[in-house]
C-alpha cells in the first residue's frame, strides 16, 4: 500500500522536525527568560515531554483497574502538551521493564522509576503485563487511525483494561493457581 509506504517514511522525517522545532522554542524560551531561570518542568512542558508522574499514575490506574485513573492522567498529560504518542511510547518502555522486573529481580530499571516498577511488578501477574504491552503495541499503530492523538491513546489504555482477565471469584489471580493449573488429572493416575 503507497500510503502506508509513505506514512512509514514521512513518520521520522516530521518527528525530527518536531524534535528540531521543539529545540529552537526552548533555546528562544529560556533565551528570553535568562537560562538560569528556567527549570526543568518549562523546558519539559515547552518540548512536550513526558513527566514521569504521568506514566506512574497510568500504571498504577492499571495495575489497580481505575478507568478514571486512566483518563486522568491523560488529561493532565495533555494539559502539559505532551504528546500522546510519546506518553505510550513513554509506557511501552515503562512495561518492558516492568516485565524484565518480573523474571529477573535485579534487572537494572530507570532509576528515576525504580521503586514505582518494582513495587508495580508485585502487584501485576506478568500475563497482564505482556497483554497490556501487546496492547499497546497495537495502540501504536491505531493511534494513527483515530480521530485524533489523545482519543487514540485513551481507547488503547481503555482497551488494557477492558481485555484484561477479571480474578476469579476467590480472588486468587492466574499466577497463583498455577501450580494446580498443571496438576495431573485423577484419570491421568490410573494409566500410569
């Protein structure tokens, strides 16, 4: 297809001149305002960057199953101009590691995000990590097809947890039946 073709091409030339764009508008921004004045949260909302507060309360709006939560942290990701595509960007790496969490405990994590990750990689089954980054991988591309960014990134989040295996009704999750999920069945005895 021509127009996924050229859309795979034209995507890094205008995130290079948005990125470009970006720094001319922060050297002019914190030019006029005096380097020294300007912190990191201006040149962060300037870029359009993501701050980290919004990808911990997104994992934890998802580890806790709060569709609210959800949404609000999008809001306030888009009261800071940050891109959508970015905040899943910025989430897809957050649940990478998370999942590198998981199976090896001592994986090195971003250490502005460490103790949010590992206290997350306790309280999420590592299936739903990889369904969320399944997920999210699709919402990449979706992102695209929406109305608009924002809606796109919302219906993905969305779609996490609406797909997201509901714990039975003893409250135990997946992981912690699974030994019994394995176990030999009674007919499986009389044959052996």
């Amino acid at each position: 297809n021509d127009t996924v073709a050229t859309r795979r091409v034209l995507d890094p030339i205008e995130r290079i001149s948005e990125i470009l764009f970006g720094l001319i508008m922060v050297l002019t921004f914190t030019g006029a305002l005096n380097v020294a004045k300007a912190g990191r949260a201006d040149v962060r909302e300037m870029l359009g960057s993501i701050d980290n507060s919004v990808i911990e309360n997104i994992l934890a709006a998802l580890v806790q199953g709060d569709a609210h939560g959800l949404l609000a942290a999008v809001a306030d990701a888009s009261d800071h101009n940050a891109d959508p595509e970015g905040v899943l960007n910025d989430l897809l790496f957050a649940l990478h590691r998370l999942a590198l969490l998981q199976v090896a405990p001592e994986a090195e994590v971003d250490a502005d995000r460490a103790d949010v990750l590992r206290n997350a990689a306790g309280r999420v089954t590592p299936e739903d990590v990889q369904l969320f980054y399944q997920i999210g991988l699709h919402g990449r591309r979706d992102i695209a097809l929406a109305p608009d960014a924002r809606s796109g990134l919302e219906m993905t989040l969305l779609r996490m947890l609406a797909f997201r295996p509901a714990a039975p009704a003893d409250g135990t999750r997946a992981t912690e039946r699974a030994p019994a999920a394995h176990a030999r069945h009674p007919r499986d005895h009389e044959h052996a």
